[in-house]
C-alpha cells in the first residue's frame, strides 16, 4: 500500500510539475520574443513557489509565518485556473504553431503573437471569472409534491446555498452577500447541502464567521449537512459544536419533522465510508421510520444514487459538491461523473436540485458556473 502511493504521488508530481515547465517554458520564450532581459534562476524560483503556493500554504506553519501561508494559498488558488488555463490554451497555440511552421511562417514571429494571445486571454477570462464566482445568482424552481398536507400551509420558501467553502478565500464579505440575499427572501426554511468550511475550521473561527453565518433567518430554522471538505479537514465535531451556537443543526444520518408538515433528512457525506468509524447509514435505513405520507427533503452532499433515494420515498433531493466543474471545460468531466452534476432532474417521483454552489474551492473562479443561491418554491396539496 505504501509502495503504491509513493509511486502514484511521484506520478502526479512528475505530471505536474512537467505542465508547470511547459507552460514556464512558453513564457521565457515570450520573454526573449519581446526582449526582456531575466535571471532564469529568479524566474524559476518565483514560478515553483507561485505554482507550489496551494499545496504549500496548506501545511501547518509556526504562528508568525502562518500570513505567509494564507497569502500562498490565495496566490496558489488562482495560479491553478491560470495553470489548467494556460496549459490547455498554450497547446491549442502550439498545435497552431505546427501548421505555421510547415508552411513557412517565422516561428519567432509566431510565438510573440501566440503567448501575447494566451496571456490576454486568461487575464479576460480571470475578470469573467472573478466576477462570476463573487456576483451570486438566485437561481429559482417551483416543485409541486403530490402528498395531501391538510390544514398546512401550502406553499413554503425554502433558500437552499451548498458548498460555501468558507476559508482563508471565500470570506466574510461573501458571506456577507449569502446572508442578505437569502434573507431577503424570507425563506421559511434555509438548507445547506454540505461544504460550508473548506477544510480547517481555523480561518472560520479566526474571522468570526460563525456569528455572520448566524444571521440567517427562516421561520423553521436552518439545517445543514456534512460534505467532504468538512471531513478532510478534521474538525467534525469543533465544526458541529460552532453550528450548534448560532442555532444551525447539522444532521448527519438524521431526521427532523418541520411543523408537523414535512420531514428534512440529512445523511453523511459519501467520504464517511471512509473517514467515519461510523460510516454512514443507507438512504433507505434513514427514511424507514418516516411517515412517508408527509413530504421528504433530502440533503445528501454528493448527488449519487438518485434512483434510490427515490425508491426510498424522498420527494426533493438537494446536492451541490460539483461546483458544475467551476470552470470549463471541466464540466464535461463532472457530466460524466455524475448523471445530474447541475441543474434540476425529474427521477420518478422525486425532484432532483443539483446546486454549482455559492463559494468555490481553490481559485475563486468561474467559468461557464455562476455562483449560485437556490429558491426553492414547494407547493404542497
């Protein structure tokens, strides 16, 4: 087992760190096109320490240098989208680039005005990016659930806002931005389908943001889920006892009754099978003792399974954890992941919302994704 990691970890870094030289390369040709002097020793130093930053600023550091980590990080979060970016563009320059050599253009000449286009390129797309990431959407879907509620109320408002990724990136003014539109809404209920730290509770704890978080307000309280940065950052329960203070019960493998009108349950996330000595109970297990004449919300952080959480008796089905790919082309790949990786789906009975989420994880970007708050409108029989 050791074996096998040492040698999958050697080939992700082999890979990576031959995308970063590719595209360091590119830009040292640039240099000499438009003749800027440099020190190649400098160059190199800053861009593995630029390409490096994420990784790096996420190891644990003495408490003077821990800013240095958290500047690292932020710088590493965008180099990402400039490395997926730049590496993909910089090949489509160089394919370009093979047919003008084969009918005699200048390659020098070529090369000035191919990585000029690239570098343009992604600095348009980081504005778009950056504005789609930071200026949220309310994206909204009326459901109607087929189950007599007799003498209830018949339409409920329920803000649903998964993966907030709330960290040393997104922060308190983006948060700030969550709070206001969602209550806005005077929601009668507020869900969050999982993610709402990324990682370390430290910068959450740090930055006060618990008690901005505790602004949100909804007739019949504020439910969230565990997802998996939650657990790949360790701090389970110091994150479900800060929940517990702002008045946020975070359900794992639990029911609750909501005014004696419908049922919100939540499970575990999919990386409890794993991280949890626990693991996490089957959808099926969770909502057998429920009235299922009353409607089900479910809150599961993966979208998987859909057909069985509709077998199970849920109604509505919320999830996010896709980001939609964040940025293109990566949906492509989660389209194939997942079979509703966004967006609503019809599966049987049951209403799917698949959330691209109102934060973001690494760089704070968003390309072909908006970040997005969910208004739900269930109107009930």
């Amino acid at each position: 087992m050791v074996q096998r990691f040492i040698i999958l970890f050697t080939l992700l870094l082999t890979v990576y760190s031959s995308i970063n030289y590719y595209i360091g390369w590119h830009i040292t040709e640039w240099f000499d096109a438009i003749g800027l002097a440099y020190k190649p020793a400098i160059f190199w130093t800053v861009l593995g320490v630029i390409a490096y930053g994420y990784i790096g600023g996420r190891i644990p550091l003495p408490g003077f240098s821990k800013p240095v980590g958290r500047l690292l990080k932020v710088i590493g979060s965008y180099y990402i989208f400039i490395m997926e970016a730049g590496f993909l563009l910089f090949l489509i320059g160089d394919l370009i680039g093979l047919f003008v050599s084969w009918s005699g253009g200048n390659r020098e000449d070529y090369t000035l005005y191919s990585v000029s286009s690239v570098l343009a390129i992604i600095l348009i797309l980081l504005i778009i990016g950056s504005r789609n990431a930071w200026s949220p959407i309310v994206r909204k879907y009326d459901l109607e659930i087929d189950k007599q509620t007799a003498g209830a109320e018949k339409v409920w408002t329920i803000a649903v806002a998964s993966d907030l990724h709330l960290g040393n990136v997104v922060g308190r003014r983006h948060l700030r931005r969550l709070v206001d539109r969602v209550n806005a809404m005077n929601p009668d209920l507020i869900l969050l389908p999982g993610d709402v730290i990324d990682d370390t509770i430290e910068p959450f704890i740090r930055n006060k943001m618990s008690s901005l978080l505790g602004e949100l307000k909804a007739k019949h309280g504020v439910y969230a889920v565990l997802g998996n940065h939650e657990y790949y950052g360790g701090h389970i329960e110091q994150y479900i006892a800060e929940m517990n203070k702002i008045g946020i019960k975070v359900l794992r493998d639990e029911t609750v009754e909501i005014a004696e009108v419908l049922y919100v349950a939540g499970r575990k996330d999919k990386t409890a099978d794993s991280a949890d000595l626990t693991k996490r109970m089957s959808v099926s297990d969770l909502l057998s003792t429920l009235d299922l004449n009353k409607p089900v919300i479910l809150m599961d952080h993966q979208p998987t399974k859909l057909a069985l959480a509709a077998d199970s008796g849920a109604d509505i089905m919320l999830s996010g954890h896709t980001h939609r790919g964040q940025f293109a082309p990566n949906h492509l790949l989660t389209g194939r992941i997942f079979e509703l990786d966004w967006g609503y789906l019809r599966k049987g009975a049951m209403h799917v919302v698949v959330s691209s989420g109102f934060g973001t994880w690494g760089p704070p970007i968003r390309i072909g994704s908006r970040s997005e708050i969910i208004q739900l409108k269930v109107m009930l029989k």
